[in-house]
C-alpha cells in the first residue's frame, strides 16, 4: 500500500482505562486521562512509545527545567512535535510506521501467531481471548508498537531475510538462518519493567522523563540519540542501527523486529540486536543489579508489590540492590522537591517460557502488573525504607513458616507436601497483597502502633492458610494440625496479641 492512511496522530489506537481508544493528539489535549488501558505489554510498549515521542519534543537539559516545564509544558511541546513530524506517523504509505519495505521478501506471518496471548498450532485454547480474530488498523498499530521490543523468540521471525550485506548475527554456526532472539524488552523469562505513576497519564510521562544530565550519566555511548521514526535504519548493522544500539531511543523503541504490514498478515524477521543485560545494557524500566548482572523477572507466583523493597534499594544508606533508572532517577526529585504528596510506582510484564530456542506462554505464565502509592513526605530518607524492608523479610519469614508447618504436616501424614506446602504459601501472599498498601503507608516515624496491627492481620493470614490446606477432622489429623501449628511468638513480639497465638 503505497497511499498515505491511518495517521496515529489523528486516529484513535491507544486504550485509554475507563475511556476507549484514542489518537496521539488526544494524549496531549485531554489531561483528563489518568491511565493506560491494555494488558501489561501493551501499556508498557506504549509507555515507552509516548515517552519517546516526549524525549524526542523536549528533553529538559536538568531538573530545574524538568521542574519548571511541569506535565502541562511537556503536552505542549509534544503536540507542536507532532505536528511538525505529522507525516512520520502514517501506518500505510511510502513510509510505514516503524516498517520496513525492505523486509517485503520475508515469510508473511499471520498476525495472531506473533501475539502472546493468542493460542496457534496445536496449543490448547482455554478461553476466547485466544482465539485469533481479524484485527483492525487501530489494533495492527498497537501491534507495531509491541513488536518493537516484545517479539516472542522462536521460529517465527524469517531470518533468511539479511539486509545488511555481511551480517552474521541471524545465521548459526552452520551458516543457515538462525531462530529469532527474544524481544529486547523482552528477554528470556519476561523482564519487569517498573514506573512512576501520577495522578494522570500526562503526570506519569513527566514524571518518568529523563533529563540530559540524567542521560549522559548512563550507560548510552550516544546519549538520547532520534527517533526512530525520523530515521529509520536499513540494515540490522547500518549506521542508524549502531546508533539506536547505543542510545536511550534505542531502549525505548528497540526495533528488535522488522515488520512489514500487508493485507493477509506481516512480514517479520529479526532486526536489530542490542546489548544484553549481562552485558549491563537494560531498558530504564528494568532493574538491573550492577554488582551481580541480575535482572528482575517477572514471576506470576509473585507479585510485582513484593519487589519494591528491590526497586527502592537505592535508597539505603550504602545504596546496591536493584537499579531502576525511572524509579531511581524521578522519584529521588520528587522526593527531593515535595511537587507531589502522593506518586505511584507500577510493576508489570508478561512471563513466557523456552524450549529449544522457541518462546511461548505455557499453563504457568501470565500477564502480572500491580501499583503501590508511596506518601512523599514519609517515604524521603533511609529510615523509611530500612523499616519498609524489615517489615518485607519478616513477611517473607511469615511465609517460610507457612510453607515449613504445612510440608511437616503432609510429611507426618506420609505425604508429599510440597505442592500442598507451595499453595498455602501462594494463599498466604493473595491474602497479604490485600493489606500491603497499608503496609507501605505505616512504615512511616508515626506508623509503629498500625505496624503492630498488621503484624497480627498477618500472622491470622499465615494462620489461615494453613488451616485451609491442613485437616483438623479426625483424631490423627488433629494431632498432627496441633505438632505442626505455626508458631509466630517472635514476629508478634510486642504487640497485644502476643500471649495469643492466633
């Protein structure tokens, strides 16, 4: 299709909660809009996508400019860059949207088989949400926009297809075209990505936009680097891509796949490959430990709430842990400023499995996202956090109790016990997630009575959860339920209920 049509500026393709679908212009007119819709990869991709267009319009030189611009300057500047720029934003036409024509050769794919919630071959399809179905052009958009860094990997990108001229890094060792490398945003299991959260969508990009003196003191050789729909590559090694390879567009909008849309379906193939996290190269939105070369992942079995203690470690007096570049780098101003009594930060991502080179989302992977509030004027300083965290292990604690007395019981029972045993301990954390914003809030200097409070709110969840998977009918059940009954004596120490064991 050669006729410029369906221009994303114009045309509504973004969801919006509580709203519907709307055009990139609307995102900067409306400030209304409070947050994204779509399941988490969709909301993280076009995060991403929204802050590049923003980085891309008015990247402030510090804070003090980020401060003076405020969310309502950076809608400003947004809407003249896309007006300016409004014919980089067609979907079909001599230009496609972040497409490749070069790619045309590639193997067509239909449109559902590289979508990750959708059932092709012979996989079982549990419900209808995946049963592939027509899309439209607002959905092929969004469909863009995620495969730029949420590629499946596998068999399903045409590596044969090399549009560099020597380029070896879709062939394997016997010369022939290799399986497709996991999406960069992507990764092996599923990165979590992390990021601040305002009252609005237009306060959430704000809050989240990097200033250069943030910038040049990353790991990014070329800075912020043009977006990619200004300058798009022609090759998996050009020029352009060495330079999206090491700069903060590159992250933000990788094009780790070269996508052409037709009527039928898409040509796909692999595009370009960017550092690793090994290698100390991540998106902003994923924590990476500098000192082991460790990611977070996304885990269904655990929620996002429970790794805040590790997205906030930069807040301990000698700092390490985890490091997340738009959780270190825009709360710390926030904190610092006081703009804000109340800022979100919201965790989610996509778990997938590997066999053989092929990824995919089996019985036990999901979709996982969850936000907790922090209260700036309480959450500024490291005793804050030093409590926040003894609070976290001791749950953790709570939860090894859980698991141990329910395994002893199945044990004594001359039973296996470790599923039962993983359930309980699964039971326990659904129960505490309902009580954890509380958690968060009462870390604070005055918090130490409410602290009490919970501390008993979670020991009967620990409680609870053993009673649900452990009998207490017959005599020998009865017997056993009473050995092997959790004891929290030292995690209630000093709170009313002490001398009653739950």
């Amino acid at each position: 299709m050669t006729e410029n049509s369906f221009n994303l500026v114009d045309e509504p393709f973004i969801p919006i909660a509580n709203k519907g679908r709307v055009s990139l212009k609307q995102i900067f007119t409306q400030p209304d809009y409070r947050a994204l819709g779509g399941n988490p990869v969709q909301k993280i991709a076009i995060t991403k996508f929204l802050l590049a267009i923003a980085q891309a319009a008015c990247t402030p030189e510090d804070d003090d400019e980020w401060t003076e611009s405020g969310a309502e300057g950076l809608a400003q500047k947004c809407l003249a860059y896309l007006t300016e720029h409004h014919d980089d934003f067609w979907l079909y036409g001599e230009k496609p949207f972040l497409q490749m024509p070069q790619i045309a050769q590639a193997t067509t794919q239909n449109l559902g088989a590289v979508l990750p919630e959708i059932a092709t071959g012979n996989t079982t399809v549990l419900n209808s949400i995946q049963i592939e179905s027509e899309l439209s052009d607002a959905d092929k958009a969004m469909l863009i926009v995620q495969l730029m860094g949420f590629g499946l990997g596998g068999k399903k990108t045409d590596n044969s297809i090399v549009l560099t001229a020597g380029y070896s890094g879709k062939s394997n060792e016997k010369g022939k075209a290799s399986t497709g490398k996991a999406g960069t945003s992507l990764g092996f299991m599923g990165f979590l990505h992390s990021f601040l959260m305002g009252e609005t969508l237009l306060q959430t990009l704000w809050l989240n936009l990097l200033t250069h003196e943030q910038i040049n003191g990353l790991g990014y050789k070329n800075g912020l680097g043009v977006a990619p729909w200004e300058k798009m590559p022609n090759g998996e090694e050009c020029e352009t891509a060495k330079q999206l390879q090491n700069s903060l567009m590159g992250r933000l909008i990788p094009l780790s796949r070269f996508c052409l849309l037709n009527d039928v379906g898409l040509h796909y193939s692999e595009g370009i490959s960017h550092l690793d996290y090994k290698s100390g190269m991540v998106d902003p939105s994923v924590a990476l430990s500098i000192k082991d070369k460790k990611v977070l992942w996304v885990d269904p079995e655990r929620r996002p709430w429970r790794s805040l203690t590790a997205l906030l470690s930069f807040m301990e007096e000698n700092g390490g842990g985890s490091d997340c570049i738009y959780i270190r780098g825009g709360l710390g101003r926030v904190l610092d400023s006081k703009i804000l009594p109340i800022i979100g930060v919201w965790s989610g991502g996509l778990r997938v499995s590997s066999n053989a080179g092929e990824q995919y989302v089996s019985g036990q992977d999901d979709f996982v996202e969850s936000i907790t509030f922090l209260n700036t004027a309480d959450a500024n300083g490291s005793d804050w956090f030093v409590t926040l965290k003894n609070e976290m292990d001791a749950l953790e604690h709570l939860s090894k109790i859980v698991y141990s007395s329910t395994f002893n019981y199945f044990k004594d029972q001359k039973s296996e016990g470790k599923n039962e045993a993983a359930q309980a301990t699964h039971l326990f954390w659904q129960l505490c997630e309902r009580k954890s914003q509380d958690l968060v809030f009462a870390s604070e200097k005055e918090g130490e009575e409410q602290r009490k409070k919970l501390r008993q709110t979670f020991a009967r969840f620990a409680y609870s959860a053993y009673e649900t998977y452990c009998s207490n009918e017959t005599a020998r059940q009865h017997e056993t339920f009473a050995k092997y009954k959790p004891y929290f004596g030292k995690y209630l120490k000093d709170t009313k209920s002490q001398e009653t064991q739950v």
